[in-house]
C-alpha cells in the first residue's frame, strides 16, 4: 500500500508500521486497508488507546471507526462501493469488540472470585468451600472422599458436573484441564496419574492461577502445574496430551468452535475428553439473554444442545455420548451467582422461568 500524502490526512511517506494484535482488537484491520490511509488511521487509534479505549469500551471504539469514515482521507481515497465493501469486515471486527468485552468481564468476575470478593457459578462469596458448597459438589457427583483429600480452598463451587472420574485415566498419563479455578479437578486427576503422569491446568485468570498454585502445594502434589492461558490459544503444543476435561468453562468462552479445534490439536491421536458444560434446551427469558451477568454467571453464553454438540464434531472429535444430563432448574439456587438471581428477579424472571431449557450435561469424546 502506498503511504503517500493524500488531502486532508496529513500521511507522510514512510512505512507504515505493523498494527499490533491490540489495535487489531480495536479496530478491523481490513477497514483501515480499505481506507487506504493506514497510518492515519493507526494514529488515531493510538491516540484513543492513550485516551483510555480499551476491548470493552465499545461505543468509544464506534466512534473511532465513525470518526474514521469523516475524514477527509477517507472521503477522497474511496468511493461508496469500497465504502460498502468496508461493512462486512467492520461487523466481523464489532463482533469481536463484543466477544473481548465478554472475556474481559469473565476474567474480572473470577479474579474477584479467586481473592474471595464475588461470587460466580454457586461459588461461595467467602472464596472458601463451605456447606453449600460442598452440599453442591456432591449433587454434581462428587464423592465424600474425594472432597476430603482436595483442600477447601480449592472447592469454589463452580461447575456444574464431575467429569473426572469419568476419564478412565492411567499412570503415566498427561490430563489437561480446561479453566481449572481454585485446582479441584487437576488435584482429583493427580493421583490417577501419578507421579509419572502429569497434570496441566489452564486459566486465563492469574489471580486463579496462584490461587490454584497454592492448593496444589498445601496438597504437595509437585507433577501438578498450571499455566496462564486463553483456551483458544493454549499455551501446549500440538498431540502433547492423552485427555482433557473441563467443568463449566467452555460455555463461558465466546468463541466455542475455536476451543474444540484448540482440543483437537493438542490431544494424541486416540485421545479422549470427558465434558460437563451447560448447553441450552429452550428459548431464554429476554432479561437473561441481554444480562452480561448472566453470561458470566453461566446462562446467556450456553449455546443450543444440537449446536454445542455439532461444535464439537465439527473440530474432528468423534465418538460422541452424553454420560449424564439434568435440568438445571434444579441445580439454579446453588449455581447462579446471587446478584443474578437478584436481578432477575428484579426484572420478573424466576428461577422457574429457567425451567427446561438449560441442561447440565456431562460428554465424552475422542480425538481420531
């Protein structure tokens, strides 16, 4: 692309300089191509970072991208059909704004939830597992013994299955866990594994991170370690585990096929995951559906049960079969975050309201 000074814009020749992955989450690229004016635009993208534009702020970042298409430059450079070119990508990049806002919202509720000030999935707000907590953690098929050998603190209430038990794992094995919190479910495989095995546990949550690090310590199980990570980016190469599970995660993430690809790649062939998620068996109420807690609280981000289910064949695992499955109107009271149910409550939506239309469901796959 040329740099060279058009009306209005105030370019300079020189090249322009590569967007960072930042300002690629800021503004679509492609617009900025399309423009043709490409370091005008990146100014004025950086000049909003320093304003304090951030994934989430997305009406500022309208506003650059409106701010963008009155310039001179713009209006000069292109006509109305590379104008109209311009939408497809510039919704693709809205689209992922939004998806960013959600990650950064997560990622803020669970860090309150790792130092005890919020409460997420039926997570105790004292950051600590108390009756409830435990009483959930046997509804979802947890033993007794099983929650005496794992440290309270590691018990935070947030799943909505126990997946582990059903992984069938062998010593020497490498198990992944995918969103593994406060480290109840890494510290439960640990022993199946043993000392010549290995478990992995990834967060994008550094204060779950050490959190999760600390438990595994006051347990002394030194073949557990957890990593800081997106799972649609793990941070493991590729066929370098023999299963995978995760409890509650996934429907937290926007972009779900990437995290079944992601799975994909990095189990054995052979490999297996054993799943408990929550997926969506019914149309939800409106206030639900528009309430960003409600995606952090494990509702508004479930996706229909024949589409999370066509996700994941879709990524080449195969094999699929739910082990379990239940409503989860009957699980809600212990499960949702308390400002939810609060809140929806507020806006005439009962816990009954929910009724039959989210599952639990607990699934098993394998990678060819």
């Amino acid at each position: 692309m040329s740099t060279t000074q058009q009306a209005g814009c105030g370019c300079v020749e020189a090249p322009a300089p590569a967007p960072s992955p930042r300002l690629e989450t800021l503004v679509p690229i492609a617009v900025v191509i399309a423009a043709g004016c490409e370091p005008c635009a990146e100014r004025m993208v950086k000049r909003a970072l320093d304003e304090g534009a951030s994934p989430r702020d997305v009406r500022k970042t309208l506003g650059i991208v409106a701010d963008l298409r009155r310039r001179d430059c713009l209006a000069e450079a292109v006509g109305a059909d590379v104008i109209a070119r311009m939408e497809r990508p510039l919704a693709r990049g809205l689209e992922t704004l939004e998806a960013e806002r959600i990650v950064e919202r997560v990622r803020e509720r669970y860090a309150g939830i790792a130092v005890g000030g919020a409460d997420g999935c039926g997570c105790s707000p004292t950051g600590a597992a108390t009756s409830t907590t435990r009483q959930l953690a046997r509804e979802l098929g947890y033993e007794e013994d099983e929650l005496a050998r794992v440290p309270d603190e590691a018990n935070l209430g947030l799943g909505c299955g126990a997946p582990v038990e059903l992984l069938g794992l062998r010593a020497g094995e490498t198990v992944l866990d995918l969103g593994s919190g406060g480290g109840l479910d890494a510290i439960l495989a640990a022993p199946q594994v043993g000392p010549e095995g290995k478990v992995i546990g990834v967060d994008m949550t550094p204060e779950m991170i050490e959190r999760a690090r600390g438990n595994v310590r006051r347990a002394n199980l030194p073949w557990v370690e957890f990593r800081l990570g997106r799972l649609e980016r793990l941070p493991l190469p590729d066929r370098s585990v023999d299963a995978v599970t995760s409890n509650c995660v996934i429907n937290l993430v926007p972009d779900k096929g990437q995290v079944f690809r992601e799975i994909a790649r990095v189990l054995r062939p052979g490999g297996r995951l054993v799943i408990s998620d929550i997926v969506r068996t019914g149309a939800l109420p409106g206030p639900v559906e528009r309430d960003i807690l409600a995606w952090v609280g494990c509702v508004a981000g479930a996706l229909e049960r024949e589409e999370y289910f066509s996700q994941v064949r879709r990524a080449g695992l195969t094999g699929l079969e739910v082990l379990r499955e239940r409503d989860l109107a009957g699980l809600a009271e212990g499960l949702l975050p308390d400002e939810l149910v609060r809140r929806l409550r507020q806006a005439g939506v009962g816990l009954d309201d929910l009724r039959g239309k989210l599952h639990s469901v607990t699934f098993r796959a394998r990678r060819r």
